[in-house]
C-alpha cells in the first residue's frame, strides 16, 4: 500500500520515490541539511516520512515550518493528502483516526501523534515545545535564521530527527 500524491500534470499516482528522493533517503542520518534542486520531490519525501511517523509512532510531535504562512499551509495539505489517500489505498479503515484537524494541527487519536506547522514569522514558534521529527524548509528565505533555529533546535531532543532544505 502507498500515498498517493498530485504529479506535475496534475495527475493522482501512487507516490514512487524516483532518483533524487531514494539518494536523499538512502543518506538520512538524523541531522541532515539538504541542499536540494526544485521540483525533485524532496519536500515530498521528507513529508512522507513524518506522516509515516504520525500514523505508526506513539506519542511523536511531527513540525513543518517554512518562510511565510502560504507556503507552509501547501506542505500540510501534501501531509493531508497523503493521510487522505490511505482511505483509497487501504480498504476499510486506515491506519488511523484523527481526534483534532484544523489548518495547522492534526491529532492522531489511535497513538496521541501530534502534526503541526508553524512560519518563520511567527516569533517564538517551537520555543518550549517537544519536537521529534522537525522539518525546516526554505531555511535561506527565513528572517532572522540564527534566532530562530536555537530554539528549535532546542526543542529536538537527543534521538529526534531534524531535517532542514532549502534551494
């Protein structure tokens, strides 16, 4: 069984990792930093990962933050798609249930997994906050980057995983 995601023709296909996102997979250590060409799919690799994590890890605190608002909005709604495509892909249940699901936050009621998001504009975004897998994407484009990524990193404890790419 697979996501399935939206192709560049607009197309739903089951997603199959191609070239750039196995190589990418394939070399995840934990703490990694992507220096990634656009269009390859590795914001989509990286998203599948964390919504593999939020429907099988009890308990994990999955995060997506990027630049602005808009552009982090679009990666959960990749996330959402991908949950929402094991309805199709699974018949009968799939492999969770949400208790909450609002725009910027998802709760999965089977394990008490927590996805949210936040953007870089948001000031103390992750400061006091438990992170286990953390996504930063577009790192270039952030406003004040330094002060930002010590309190997220911060709130990633030993064993976490922190994933930062950016063009």
């Amino acid at each position: 069984k697979t996501f399935l995601i939206v192709d560049k023709s607009h197309r739903t296909i089951p997603f199959i990792l191609n070239e750039p996102q196995l190589k990418i997979l394939n070399s995840l250590r934990g703490r990694d930093v992507i220096l990634k060409a656009r269009q390859e799919g590795i914001s989509s690799l990286i998203l599948a990962i964390f919504a593999i994590d939020f429907i099988s890890i009890e308990n994990i605190r999955c995060v997506v933050i990027s630049h602005e608002q808009a552009a982090t909005q679009k990666l959960f709604d990749k996330v959402k798609f991908y949950l929402e495509s094991l309805k199709t892909t699974f018949p009968g249940e799939p492999p969770y249930r949400l208790k909450y699901n609002s725009r910027s936050e998802m709760v999965n009621l089977t394990n008490n997994a927590t996805f949210y998001i936040g953007y870089a504009g948001a000031r103390a975004f992750g400061h006091g906050d438990t992170i286990n897998n953390l996504h930063v994407s577009e790192l270039s484009r952030w406003p004040n980057q330094e002060k930002l990524m010590i309190g997220l990193m911060q709130a990633v404890p030993r064993g976490g995983r922190i994933i930062i790419e950016t063009t």
